[in-house]
C-alpha cells in the first residue's frame, strides 16, 4: 500500500516517487480480486446447494446463479488484464507520458463491475431466504433462522 502510495497524503509523497511501481502493484491486485471474490461466492453456492438443493427450482436457481458467477468472473479477468493496449502501458503512462497507448473508461468499467457484484452479493444474501421458506418447521423457528442469517448480512456489511 505504501508503494501505492493508497492512504498517504499527498503532501507526504515524495517529488521522486515511482508512481508506476504503484500502478503495477494495482494492476496485480486487480487480477487477484474479482477471482477470489468468484471463488468465495462459489464456495457459499455450492453449500447452499447441499442445504436447499433438494428443491428443482431451488437448484436450479443456484446453478444458475453459479454459472453467471463464474462468467462475470472470467470476463471481469479478462478485461482487467486487457484494460490497455499494450497492457505495460497501465502502469508504464506514469513513467513514461509519451508512451502511445490506450485504456477503457475505468469509471465505466468499475461501476458497471461493482453493480454486477452487488447484483451478485444480494441474489446470495437473498437465497438462503427462499430455502428457509419451505421449510417444514414453526413459523417462529423460521423467523428466528432467518433473523440469525441477516446478523451474518448486517456483519458483513460493516
């Protein structure tokens, strides 16, 4: 982070600094991201599957969601490691300024990643829900589980 220079005032980076250094170090950690976040949805998916999957609809659903998952995943990597052309010219702009080169809209790319993922998140949150509802137990019980699962909503929004 530091050779990022993410959480540093301006004031207190150095003239000499080596901003592609950081942009490297940002590119790195862009390609990490979304598969680990892929992995771990998956890894929620698959043990929903094993809780509700006796359900046709239910399953389905599950597989469904995994599977675009998995593609916005994959494309998410893809993009981010062909955001520019060539792809040094991400972190080498800021060495070099009359390096030719283009990149997308980050802006764009980033919210439109950030929307899918959110999209993602709720449909998750939102399953566990739909299974508990057919569940066979007092109405009571159910409202206590599902109080329980938004505790988890509530911690990891925080």
């Amino acid at each position: 982070m530091r050779t990022a220079f993410l959480g540093i005032h301006t004031a207190a980076i150095p003239l000499t600094a080596d901003y592609g250094l950081g942009m490297q170090w940002n590119f790195i950690g862009q390609i990490l991201y979304n598969p680990i976040l892929a992995i771990v949805k998956t890894s929620v998916l698959l043990f929903m599957l094993r809780l509700g999957g006796h359900k046709r609809e239910i399953r389905y659903t599950i597989h469904a969601l995994n599977a675009f998952n998995i593609a916005l995943a994959i494309s998410v990597f893809i993009t981010v490691i062909f955001q520019c052309r060539p792809v040094n010219f991400f972190w080498e702009r800021m060495r070099d300024p009359t390096m030719k080169g283009t990149c997308v809209d980050t802006g764009i790319f980033y919210i439109a990643t950030s929307a899918l993922t959110i999209f993602t998140d709720l449909a998750v949150l939102a399953l566990p829900f739909w299974i508990f509802l057919g569940l066979k137990m007092p109405l009571k019980v159910r409202i206590a589980l599902m109080g329980v699962f938004l505790l988890g909503g509530v911690y990891v929004s925080l």
